[in-house]
C-alpha cells in the first residue's frame, strides 16, 4: 500500500467565522505570514504525497490564485532585489501538484469526499480536513500513512476529547493493537456522551480505501440532515480492516475564532520573526491583567 493522493475537503461556507469570511475563504485567512491551507498542504507534501485535489465551491477561487504564478508581482519583487519574498511567493506556487474540483451543493463531508472518485482512482488516499491544522515534531500525516501501510488498512486519526467535547465530534469503538494503534469496529457522528463509544474522537485527518465510494454513493444523509463522511466510514470499519491512531502533535480547529488565534498565537512563538517579541508583548501584556 502506497499513499501518494490526498483530498483536502474546503467548500464549507465558513458561517463560524463570519464577517471575514463573507468574501474571503477561511482556508485562505492568515496564519501568522501563509494562508491557513499551505499549513495543510505543506503538511500532506512532508508525509510523502505527491498529488492533491482541493475540493472547493464558487466563492473559493483565490485559493487556486494563491497556488498559481504571478509573473507581474515576481517580476516586480525581481527588480527590487526582494529576494526573500519572491521565494516564499515561488514556493506556494511549487508546493505540490495542486487540482480542483468544485462540490456544487453543500450537502456535507461525505458528499465533498465523493467528488474525489475520479482523481482518486483504485488507490489509497489521504483526506486532511481544510480546517485543522497540527503542530506536531512528526507530521500527523505521516504517522497515519505508516500505520496503514503496516497494517495493509484504513486509517483515521484520533485523539482523546473531554465528554463534553465529544458531541462536536465523531466517536470511536476501539480495541488496542500497539502503543498509539487501535482497531477500529464501529464509531458515530455527534453523538451524544451516553452514545458515545469511547473518547477518542477523530480529529480530521484520514488514510482511506477506495470502497469507501460505493459506500458514500449509496449513504442516506446522516446528522444535520447531510452525508456524513462518518457514517460511510463505520460500513467501510465493518468491511475492511481500519485501525485508529492516538497521533502525536496539536490540533487547532482553525474554523471558529478561538482556536484561529490560539493557532495564530502558538505559530507566531514558534516564528522565527515574531517569536521573541510576541514573548515580550504578552509577558508585558500579562502584567497588566
Ligand atoms: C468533522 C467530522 C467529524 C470530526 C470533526 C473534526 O466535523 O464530521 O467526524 O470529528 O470534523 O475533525 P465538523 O467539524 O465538520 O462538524
């Protein structure tokens, strides 16, 4: 089994961060100096994926702008001896091969997964949710990857979420395998804390099989009245062998306000350019509390 395809799901309307996101994609927001969805990319391209379809709606073309050549601004930069940043322009327009295909009706995850068929093809492929980024040492796609090519399985990536959070979530029955690698029989989209099955949560990052296609054309609409990538998923664990993986890093769900600037805070420490004065800023800032 080889991962070389990834999906990355971004037609959602954005209505948790509304008004920016009125006009502007949220994918396309900044986080710190790059639009929240090179993170993703740059992500997918470290764990070893060569081609990636972004699945997106009318009011996202800046996206695919943003992976494109700009010959008058690089000229321009060119001229300017602005060495720097003509490269950092290059570079997002080098990251990977980038495609497109557009989901005409919002009608969930499922249904956005499902327009991935003819890309996709009879292999393997990696989904990474448009809104959730990770900071991790490993990149979390690549850890799922390794595990399910050991194991020859789908693969979807879990962590533990309080009781109350889980509701948010989908929910996972699980057995262990080895440390961080569980098998997987059964989950559920939202459930409630008396429905769920265990507190792992799948946290948008996913290894699937192509069956998982037939499975989705034929699944009736679940929570929230949509396709739920969920519910295709728990037929997909009954018939084939998936395993789940506790995956080392942070996630920050970059799509509601509070989790855009905890991302936004922790990425700007870690940059190289603001890091030390952000520190100062808040330590300042904190006194003043
Ligand atoms: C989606 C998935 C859900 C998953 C969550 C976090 O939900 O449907 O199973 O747990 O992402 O990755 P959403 O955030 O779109 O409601």
């Amino acid at each position: 089994m080889k991962v070389r395809k990834a999906v990355i799901p971004a037609a959602g309307l954005g209505t948790r961060m509304l008004p920016a996101t009125k006009t502007v994609p949220k994918e396309m927001l900044p986080m710190v100096d790059k639009p929240v969805i090179q993170y993703i990319i740059e992500e997918a391209v470290a764990s070893g994926i060569e081609d990636i379809l972004i699945v997106t709606n009318r009011a996202k073309s800046a996206m695919d702008d943003y992976f494109d050549y700009y010959p008058e601004l690089e000229t321009r930069l060119n001229q300017a001896g602005k060495d720097k940043e003509l490269s950092e322009v290059r570079r997002a327009a080098d990251l990977a091969n980038i495609f497109y295909v557009r989901q005409k009706e919002t009608k969930g995850l499922g249904h956005a997964i499902s327009r991935a068929r003819r890309f996709v093809g009879d292999e393997p492929f990696a989904v990474l949710l448009g809104d959730d980024i990770m900071r991790a040492q490993r990149p979390v796609m690549g850890q799922l990857i390794a595990a399910a090519e050991k194991y020859g399985a789908s693969c979807v990536g879990v962590q533990k979420v309080s009781t109350e959070a889980i509701s948010k979530y989908s929910s996972v029955k699980i057995s262990p395998l080895e440390e961080r690698i569980f098998a997987v029989s059964d989950m559920n989209e939202k459930p409630t804390p008396s429905e769920m099955f265990s507190s792992y949560a799948i946290l948008g990052r996913y290894v699937l099989t192509p069956d998982i296609f037939d499975i989705l054309e034929r699944q009736a609409p679940g929570y929230g009245g949509e396709i739920q990538l969920t519910d295709g998923l728990q037929t997909l664990c009954k018939q084939s062998k998936m395993v789940a993986v506790d995956f080392e890093g942070r996630r920050y769900d970059t799509g509601n306000l509070k989790g855009f600037l905890e991302a936004t805070i922790d990425f700007a420490l870690d940059h190289p350019e603001t890091g030390a004065w952000l520190k100062s800023y808040i330590k300042d800032k904190a006194e003043l509390l």
